[in-house]
C-alpha cells in the first residue's frame, strides 16, 4: 500500500514531529515519509538550478532539496541533448526530440473527435470527449494557446531550447518593479550564467553571408547582429558546440557539495502547507511517482520554479490564489518561414578571398559536391533587435524547433529560417485557470486534472486589436527580409504559427509591488508570505517579443539572493 498523507491532521502531525529529535525516523515508524532541509525548490529547469546554485555557492551551510517530476534522461544532470554529435552532425533529427519533449497543456474536445473512424469502433457518446492525458472538455478552442506544452524532465526545457539569449529593450521592461542599473547587472550576471556569447559562428561563411546581405539591405537603425547564445564551440573539437543546459548554470557546485545538494525524480510536488502561522509555508507534499508515496518535506524556504503553468498550478492546488494568480498571461505571436538562399549569394562565396581556401579545399574532397559550402560550415546565428519603428524580435538562423525539418528537399545549407516573435498587450482577461469551472458538474470531473493529477489548467487567451495589427506588419516585415535572402521552401511558406508555439507564456505569477495586480514582490517572494518564493518566466510582468529566459534567470538571482538574506537568521553563531 503506498504511504499517502490523505488528511491535513496528519500532515499537521508530521509539521510537529519534525521540531522533535530524530524525527525522520520516528515518522517512519508510525508509517510516514518525512523529509527535513533548509531549502526546498520545486522544478529542475534553469530557474530552479539557477537558485540551487546561487544559495549553495554564496550560502556554505544550506541543505538543497529539488524536485522534479521528470527523470534524468541525460547521463550529465540537466546537460543540454543537442550537445549530442548526433543532433550537431543531422539537426533535423533534433525536431523529433523536441516533438518527444513537449507534452500539450489544454486539448479541447474537438480535437479528439475522429470523423473518419468505422462505425463499428468504439466512440464516446455524442456530448462527450476523450478526457485522458490533458484533454480538457472546459477548454473553448478559440481561447486555447493550442502549442502550449510542457517539458517533463531534469533539466526542463533547457535541455532542448535554443539557447537566444538576447537583452530586453526598454519597451520590453517597462512594469519590471527593479531599478534600471541593478536590472541590468543582473542582466549581465545572467549572460554569464547562461554562457552567453555572440561571436561563436562568426568564421561560418553562410552565417557571415546571410548577415552581410541583410547589413547591406535593412536600415543601419534596424541593428542587425549576431545572434547572443547560450554557446561555446568546443575547444577540443570546434566543429562542434556545447549548448548550455542547466548543467552549464549549476557549474561545479552540485559536485563540491555533494552531501548539501539531493535531486528527487519523478516526484510531483502537489501542495503547499501553511498550517501555524499564514505568513510561513511550513511544509510542501509531494508524491513519489514511482510507489506513489506521499512525502512530507519540512523546509526553512520554498521556492516553486515549474514552469509558467506549472508554477500557479501549485500555487492553486495550495489555495493561495491571489487575484493576479494566473491572470496577466502574456504569449508571443510567432510568424515562419523558411527561404532558400539566392542564387546570387550561393555564387559569391568561391570568389570571396575569406573562403577561398576552404571552398578549394571542400571541393577538391568533394567534387560531385555542388554547393561551394564546406559540410561543417556552422550555420547562420543573426538576429534583428526589437525597435519601438519594428517592436519584434527576428531570428534569421536555422536550428531545430518541434517543426520546420528540412529533409531530403534541399540542401540544409542553402537553407535559413526565419522566425519573428510578437508581443502581446498586457490583460487582465487573459488568463490560465485550473480544475474545475464553477458551472459545470460533476459529468466532467474525469477531465479536470491533467495527465499527472494536478488541476487542470484551462486558457482563456486573446490577442487584442492592436496585437493584430502589430501582427499584420510584422508578416509583412518577415516576407520583405525573406526577399531579401531567397524563394520560400516549397511547405515553410510566411505562416503564423499555432498559440502558445512560442513557449514564452510570461505573467501567470507576475511579480510587483501591488499585490492586487501581481503575485509576488520584487524580489519575487510571493506577497504576505516570508518562505516562500517563485520563479520562471511566469514572473516576468512585461509583454515581451525577445526570448524570456535570461529575463527571468535575472529575476531569480535577485530572489536567490533574498532566500540567502532570509537564511542568515538561521546561521550558526
Ligand atoms: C523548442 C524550444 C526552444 C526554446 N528556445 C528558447 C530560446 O531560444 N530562448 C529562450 O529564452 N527560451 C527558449 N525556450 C524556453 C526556455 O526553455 C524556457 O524559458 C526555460 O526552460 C524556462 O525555465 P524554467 O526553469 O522556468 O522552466 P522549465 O524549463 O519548464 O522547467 C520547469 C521544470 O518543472 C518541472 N515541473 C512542472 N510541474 C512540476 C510539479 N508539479 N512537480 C515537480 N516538478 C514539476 C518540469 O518537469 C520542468 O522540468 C525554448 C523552449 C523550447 C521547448
């Protein structure tokens, strides 16, 4: 029989017990899994390895205790797959495992329905829909961010992303509560963290030519540049790179602090307890998904990093909802495409003294070769900043995303993509709910958690007017840099992609200095609480175009550094 902690008495119990001696022992006896740290943080993705590692690093004496629902598919805690020279070597392949990575949020009824399947099979009854694995019959299609998925594993999605790392534009910070100096020292200090660099590909003849002919085309104010990653080319081998993964951001300090630092795997962290006093969370449940155990884990410090759904989910399941839990949610319009390069650009490049030698040299390994492109020529890293005249964030690069593989229809060499993020405009309305909706009865209970037991969360999402129009020149915007650059792939024509593709969802735990319209406070420790504080990208305030995660490892080194301040009181004299 698995151990649950199925009343709030025994929890209470447990919170008791965990003040006496020896008291992990004396719950096992009486039939209960109980956990004593000083820090616990929920989700291993960067934001919750960001905060393990600045409390480790800047705090000797605290215990670390992460959970993650996910298990460790890398050998490497939390390293970056694409690290692999198979993905480097064919990073089409690399689409299948982000496809793998991404587990949907909300899938409406309507898309379980199957037209086509044979009478004689079995169907569920008109008015009803498949409710397994995040299918959620409250879910209206036309509010869904249909995309929107979310990465189970340690590591999180930083085991796939793409690693863009660019800086925020003023216009991209203007709710951020931080002053603008400290804001950007954290900004820096999450570069290094993240190992950013923007010169890795800069002896790429296609990245040296794609950027040269937008240079040559595109207003000098449009700013175009190398692309700022989260990348360092191999000093051993520089054909190859290595991505950062949390791995990179956790550095040496889970190695020097082995007996201060422990990671529990598939482990979902459900509910958070505030049992004595309402200002201090006392102790967090989580279920051991392998026996189904509950644990009670009794912390000094929370912190809950589980992603932009994840993390309110938690929050709701625990009954904190805070007006703003949820609410404010912020995700990107994503317009594609993907050109093949001109001619013109193609033939410039055996001339060009810079890759004469190379070009020679390819060919005379490969003479059936028609491209005068070297097979491990990097590929292009550009970037176009957001302006206030053009406010979007271009990549003109190629990597892999969970679409846009190339296959045998061209030479991936001649090929670019083109990828464009759109802001939307700050609402209140749009929102991310969980569980049940008040109206509807018990008939749809099979539907209101999703594939792990936890609340359903539902989207109620709209871009606004003015997003559409914003939108609207930003297509045009993307189709005049494609001219610029070749003819469309035949099937990557201009598209908007689905909502929520972006991955980007901002603002569902928001931070502030008006608890009314935000979750928590500057420092990101959620408002009237002492212990306990949240982080990701569902902290930032803003709507943004750039990609959000160095944003947010900003934020969370500075609320890393509140739990450190918090936990001086406990140091030994
Ligand atoms: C294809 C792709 C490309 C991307 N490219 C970029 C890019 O170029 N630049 C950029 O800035 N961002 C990019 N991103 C987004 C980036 O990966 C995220 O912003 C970043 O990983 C967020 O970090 P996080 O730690 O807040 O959340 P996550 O990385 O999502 O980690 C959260 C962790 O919490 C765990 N979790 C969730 N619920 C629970 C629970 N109840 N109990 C225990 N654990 C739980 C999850 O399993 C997960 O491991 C990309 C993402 C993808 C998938």
């Amino acid at each position: 029989m698995p151990i649950r902690l199925s009343s709030d008495d025994d929890v209470v119990r447990l919170i008791q017990l965990s003040k006496e001696p020896n008291a992990e022992k004396k719950a096992k006896e009486a039939g209960y899994r109980l956990v004593i740290t000083d820090v616990f943080i929920a989700g291993s993705g960067p934001i919750g390895c960001t905060y393990a590692r600045t409390i480790l690093d800047k705090n000797p004496s605290a215990h670390v205790l992460m959970a993650e629902i996910g298990s460790q598919d890398h050998p490497v805690m939390g390293s970056h797959f694409k690290n692999s020279v198979k993905y480097q070597k064919d990073i089409d392949s690399f689409v299948n495992v982000i496809k793998g990575a991404l587990q949907p949020v909300s899938v409406p009824p309507g898309d379980t329905l199957q037209t086509t399947l044979g009478e004689a099979a079995w169907a569920p009854p008109i008015g009803h829909a498949l409710v397994m694995q995040g299918n959620n019959p409250n879910q209206e299609p036309g509010l869904n961010l249909r995309a929107s998925a979310i990465t189970r594993t340690v590591g999180g999605m930083a085991t796939h992303w793409t690693c863009c790392c660019p800086l925020p534009h003023g216009q991209e910070r203007v709710s951020n509560p931080i002053p603008k100096d400290e804001f950007d020292g954290l900004l820096k200090e999450a570069g290094n963290l993240l190992n950013v660099h923007d010169n890795q590909y800069d002896h790429s003849i296609r990245h040296t030519k794609v950027k040269e002919a937008l240079l040559q085309e595109l207003p000098k104010a449009r700013g175009v540049s190398n692309l700022p990653l989260g990348v360092q080319r191999r000093s051993d081998n520089p054909e190859y790179v290595t991505w950062t993964g949390c791995d990179t951001i956790l550095g040496q300090s889970i190695e020097n602090n082995q007996t201060r630092f422990k990671l529990m795997t598939e482990t979902r962290v459900t509910q958070l307890y505030s049992s004595f006093d309402p200002k201090m969370v006392e102790a967090v449940k989580v279920r051991d998904l392998n026996n189904n155990d509950d644990v009670l884990i009794v912390a000094k410090t929370f912190t809950i990093c589980c992603g932009a759904i994840g993390t309110p989910q938690i929050l709701w399941n625990s009954n904190i909802r805070p007006d703003a839990l949820g609410r404010y949610l912020s995700e990107q319009s994503m317009a594609f495409c993907q050109i093949v390069l001109k001619r013109s650009i193609v033939e410039s490049i055996p001339g060009d003294s810079r890759f004469k030698e190379r070009v020679e040299h390819h060919k005379k390994q490969h003479p059936n070769d028609p491209l005068p492109i070297p097979f491990n020529d990097p590929e292009p890293q550009v970037y176009i900043p957001y302006t206030s005249d053009h406010p979007w964030h271009v990549q003109v690069h190629r990597d892999a995303f969970s679409y846009g593989d190339v296959g045998p229809k061209a030479d991936p060499r001649v090929v670019v993509d083109l990828r464009f993020f759109g802001k939307s405009k700050i609402s209140k309305e749009n929102r991310v709910t969980f569980g049940p909706k008040e109206q509807i009865g018990d008939e749809w209970k099979a539907g209101n958690t999703d594939i792990y037991g936890m609340p359903q969360p539902t989207f109620e999402v709209k871009r606004s007017k003015e997003d559409g129009e914003r939108d609207q020149r930003m297509m045009k915007d993307m189709t005049d840099i494609a001219n610029i650059l070749g003819a469309y792939l035949p099937g990557s024509n201009p598209q908007f992609m689905e909502p929520g593709l972006a991955l980007h969802v901002t603002g569902t735990t928001r931070i502030g200095s008006d608890p009314k319209t935000s979750v928590a406070d500057p420092d990101s420790r959620v408002h009237n609480f002492r212990n306990l504080w949240v982080g990701g990208n569902s902290v930032i305030p803003d709507a943004t175009a750039c990609n959000p995660t160095r944003t947010s490892v900003a934020y969370a080194l500075k609320g890393a550094g509140a739990v450190n301040k918090y936990l001086e009181q406990f140091k030994p004299e």
